[in-house]
C-alpha cells in the first residue's frame, strides 16, 4: 500500500486528514488525522529488497476522548486487512487528546 493509498483509506473516515501536519493557521476543527512515514521495514535476501514496507504512524486529533472517530480509523484499518497497534496520550499545551496508531504497509 503506497501512502497515497493510506491518504484515500482514512479520507473515507469523513475526517480531514493530512499528510504530517496541517499548514500554519490552515488546521480544520477537531477531530482531524494526520499521518506520516517514520521508517522503512523493508524484506531483503541476497541483496535486494524483495518487499518494501513503510512503517506509518496514524495520529487523531481530539478536543475530547472521541471513541466515534476512533472507531472509525480502527474499522477503515481492520477492513484494509492492515494490522494496528494504538495507544493514547494527552497534550496539554495544546489541550488535545492525541491516539496515535502505528500500522506498516
């Protein structure tokens, strides 16, 4: 899956999504996702990669704990057949819950 075609799966979430962070004063209202690459995993014998996968982190967004859009990421990543590990913190500076979901394609 390239990450363009990561962009196109969380698009159908109905969330604004963007690919690492939204331009300065351009962010749409909370809850919103965004979503970079953060390293190679790629297969590789004799040589030569014979499967390139990209590790990707998947970041929403929240003024609030919002299990709705989260249920909406984890059932447009379960149906992808992607595999997804999550967890959660809270940023203060920015009052914001953020669940961040790492997943390889």
């Amino acid at each position: 899956m390239t990450l363009e075609e990561v962009y196109t799966m969380l698009s159908r979430t109905g969330l604004p999504v963007c690919y690492k962070a939204w331009p300065e004063g351009a962010a749409p209202p909370l809850p919103y996702i965004c979503f970079f690459f953060f390293e190679a995993d790629n297969f590789a014998a004799d040589g030569i990669v014979y499967h390139k996968r990209l590790r990707v982190t998947v970041e929403l967004y929240s003024r609030h704990k919002d299990a709705a859009s989260e249920e909406l990421i984890e059932t447009a990543l379960t149906t992808a057949g992607i595999f997804w590990e999550k967890e959660e913190t809270y940023i203060d500076t920015e009052k914001v819950f953020m669940e961040i979901y790492e997943i390889e394609v």
